[in-house]
C-alpha cells in the first residue's frame, strides 16, 4: 500500500499521558500505520473546537483527540472540561450531516503504548472504509 | 402567580411608562434603562433616564429590536458593579441575554434589576427603516393579536416570549388579556414590596394571561418544529451547508451585533487567521487546484457556532444584521437547541446556573469517548 492511499490523521496528544504513550509504542518498537500526524499539546482541554473544524475543512480525513483517562489529568479536571467541549462539536458535525465519525476522542495513558497502537490502526481502518474526505477537494468554503 | 390588572386607555407602552414614572418618583430606582426613539423617528436606542419628565418621550416596547439590550447593559458595566440602582427594561431574550452574559462575566448585575415585557416580537429592521411610518401603524394590530406576518422569522419561532425561563424581577403582560388590560406580576418577593410602595398591590389571578400564554405557546412551538425539520434538510452536508451561506460576504457583522459574542477581538479577526503568508495560500491553493477568496467562510460560521452556540439566546440580532439576508439566525437557533438540550440549558434562565462548558461530570457522555477495551 503506497502512502499516498493511507488516511491523513491529525492527532492532538496530550503531552503528559498520549504523547508519552505514543513515545512508548515507538520505544517497544510497536508497528502502526503512518496515518498520523501528531500535535503536542499541554491538556486534551487545550484543544479548541476550532481546530478540530480547521483540521476538517483543511481536508484531513480524520481528527484524533487523546489525553489522560478521566480522573487521571495532570492539572486535575481538564479532560472532563475536553469531552463536554468535544461532544458538542460532534454535536454540530452530527446535525450538520458532516461525518461525525470523522472525528474521534479517545483516552491514552503513558503506559498504554499498545493501545495508542490500536486506537491509530482501528480509526485509520475506520477511515480507509469511509474514504476520502471530501471537503479537501471543495474549492468554494 | 399573583398580579395586578391595570387598564390603559393608551396601550400597552403608556401604561408602562406610567410604572417606571413612579418608580423614578418615589426614588425607588436612580435611573431606568429604557429603549426610546431617535429624533429622526425612525429607529431606537438605549437610553440611560435619570430625568423623570424623561420618561415620556421612551418607547418601553418598540417595533424593531435595533441594539441587543445585553449590548447595551454591557457598555454601562464595562467596569464592574454600578453604585446607582439601575431598572432595565427589556425584551425577554434581552434579558436572558443579560443574565447569560453575567455569567460569562461581561455583565455585572449588582444593583441592576430587569423589567420584562410579553413580547409580540420585532420587525425586520431593514423592513421597518424603508417604511417606519407604515410599520408603526401594522405594530398597533400585532400589539392586539400578537402575531403578523412582518414578524421576524425568529420571533416567529421564539417559545420564550413572555416570563417563561426569564429571570426578570417585574414582568408586565399583555397577552390574551382583554382589550385595555395590562397585568403587571411581580417574580420575586423584592419587586412585590417594591411594588407595593409605588401602591401597586399584586393580589389578583392571573389566569387570564397565563391560558394567553399557553394558546400562543402552543403555535409558536408548532411552528419552531416546523422550521427546524424544514431547515434540517437545508443545511444537512456540506454541499448543502455551503449553498446556505453562500451569500456570505465575510463581513462577520453577526459576529459583531451577537450579544453573546463579547471577545474583544474575534479569532477570525485576529492575526493567527488574517496575517497569513501568500505562499500558504498558494499551498492550498496547489492541493485543491484553487481557493476562494475571501478564504474560511465556513470556518468562521461552524466555528463560531461552537463557541456560542451553548449559549444562543436566540434573538435573531444576527439576522437582522445581515446585509445579504442569509438566514443565519434559524441555523444557528437550530443548533443552539440541539446543543442546550445536552445538558438539559436554557441559557440566562438563573442567575446562578453556570454555563455547560465551565462545568462537568465525572460520570457522563460515555458515547462521544471510547473508553472500552478496543477489540
């Protein structure tokens, strides 16, 4: 399979329990597809609704949004303040019939660098059976 | 419930004006908050009123709905708490605008009290600005049925009309009430006594207006579904979401005009969106064989929808402001349902309830994560 095929995913990984437990897969020498593109940020709270639409409307096929198990965050509660900021915007995508699976939340510990590795296969599987996104292709936004 | 009926030869707005007078009388307030029209007569402001003989020349219910109150009420507590005792009178959804902005602590409500009014809803303003003499006369007939067809389309679908999920301390109604009746219902203990002062005892039923209410709630209900399932196949995918907007001319006044949209520089106009280099453009512009300028119309739409949306109070401001007429107000009315009812919200309904997002569960929307073992 040339790369060119493989879905583009936009990660945002939250620098104390995700980005730690992406490290550990390469680490463990853990195989995934090279579907994703990971962005650090502080908390998963970091992630504003723009862009997660941003990364969307650019044409990424998928967005992955990860941080620390609820109960786990570094600064306490900002992964409980992410997932109601995140429901509502799949919300939107949701009513607006905009691929809501498109877009996925998803908790990764430091530890967990098997699961980072399954999370990334099971979303890039997802998209490769949704297809493109076609907004990439859409000239007039 | 309990209220007092009072009859006025005038109508509805002279009856008011006749409260607030005595209320500024018996100093019970320092100043009154009131819309008023222009020397030109053909729109409405704000006005600030400390001057009894002021009061006569305020309209407390005007046909058209120029400047979100909230806007207004914002300008004067810029700084914090007023030292003065403040009575804005308001529309429902310029109330709850208020109280929801105080949440977001744009707004201080320290010695400000509201005075709510039934809401026949406004006019376009483009409408009533052509025209303003014709629209005084047709505002006479929507006064009496309270309904008509030059209403604007989101006052068409408002549900939260009269007192309904509005924290004000004086209601004044109109609705379902006989040819000269205005019934004026207190909604706190305070406003009772402070009522009783300028002699207004609220004793009577106020069965009259609330069966009023019921009967017009039930058509407006009827007809917000009706807009919304129609709409709902409009703006469904992104084809269709792009022929909706596609009027759009990026000039972002409903960002500007929404009362909730207090930023003091928007994202969209900041320079992380504006600033950016040609050779960026010309990078999207190779992925996609070409771009539209002015760029991220879409963008700005979705993404001001999800930063407001919980919070919409639905006073279709926005619409009234658009130069293209893209009827903004209903997609994003839509969403604001679909949003609040989440969480279960109505936004400005309490003082002290807090807003969605500020707030969490340790146990809830289990559905938008996944949490469980992959297989």
């Amino acid at each position: 399979m040339t790369e060119d095929s493989l879905p583009r995913i936009v990660g945002f990984l939250c620098k104390w329990c995700s980005y730690a437990g992406a490290d550990l897969a390469g680490v463990s020498r853990l195989k995934m597809p090279a579907s994703l593109v990971p962005i650090r940020v502080m908390c998963s709270s970091r992630v504003n609704p723009l862009f997660v639409l941003k990364a969307f409307l650019s044409g990424a096929d998928g967005i992955l949004v990860t941080g620390c198990h609820p109960g786990d965050c570094h600064y306490q509660d900002g992964n409980y303040y992410t997932r109601r900021r995140f429901a509502l915007t799949q919300k939107i995508f949701k009513e607006l019939g905009l691929e809501a699976d498109r877009i996925r939340l998803s908790w990764i510990s430091a530890s967990e660098g098997k699961r980072f590795v399954d999370v990334v296969t099971e979303f890039t599987e997802n998209l490769k059976t949704m297809g493109k996104n076609s907004i990439k292709a859409e000239i007039f936004l | 419930m309990k209220g007092k009926i009072i009859t006025s030869q005038n109508g509805l707005n002279q009856a008011i004006k006749g409260i607030l007078k005595s209320l500024l009388e018996k100093g019970l307030f320092d100043a009154i908050l009131v819309p008023t029209r222009v020397p030109s007569g053909e729109s409405f402001v704000y006005l600030l009123i400390k001057d009894k003989n002021l009061i006569e020349s305020c309209t407390p219910l005007p046909p058209i709905m120029p400047i979100q109150g909230a806007r207004a009420l914002r300008e004067l507590t810029r700084l914090g708490k007023t030292s003065l005792k403040i009575l804005c009178v308001m529309r429902p959804c310029e109330v709850r605008a208020s109280v929801e902005l105080s949440k977001l602590k744009q707004v201080n409500l320290e010695n400000i009290s509201f005075m709510s009014i039934d809401c026949p809803g406004a006019f376009i303003l483009k409408d009533y600005i052509n025209d303003p003499e014709k629209f005084d006369k047709l505002y006479q007939n929507t006064l009496k049925d309270w309904e008509g067809e030059n209403i604007r389309p989101s006052c068409n679908i408002c549900v939260r009309f009269s007192h309904q999920d509005t924290p004000a301390d004086i209601h004044i109604g109109k609705i379902g009430m006989k040819e000269n009746g205005v019934i004026i219902v207190p909604l706190s203990t305070q406003s009772n006594e402070l009522l009783s002062k300028i002699d207004i005892e609220c004793t009577q039923e106020t069965t009259e207006w609330q069966t009023g209410i019921k009967e017009k709630l039930q058509k407006k209900a009827e007809n917000r579904n009706k807009a919304f399932s129609e709409l709902k196949g409009n703006v469904s995918g992104m084809e269709n979401l792009n022929n909706f907007f596609s009027n759009c001319i990026n000039c972002h006044n409903c960002m500007r005009v929404c009362p909730i949209c207090y930023c003091r520089q928007c994202f969209f106009d900041s320079s992380d969106e504006v600033r950016i280099a040609a050779e960026n453009y010309f990078s999207r512009a190779q992925n996609k064989g070409g771009i539209k300028f002015p760029t991220d119309m879409i963008f700005f739409h979705l993404g001001r929808m999800s930063h407001m949306g919980i919070s919409c109070i639905g006073c279709g401001a926005c619409e009234d402001a658009c130069p293209m007429d893209v009827p903004i107000a209903q997609v994003f009315e839509f969403m604001a349902d679909e949003l609040q009812k989440m969480f279960n919200y109505i936004p400005g309904r309490d003082r002290e309830e807090q807003i969605p997002v500020l707030i969490y569960k340790e146990d809830e929307l289990h559905e938008y994560e996944d949490m469980e073992d992959l297989k």
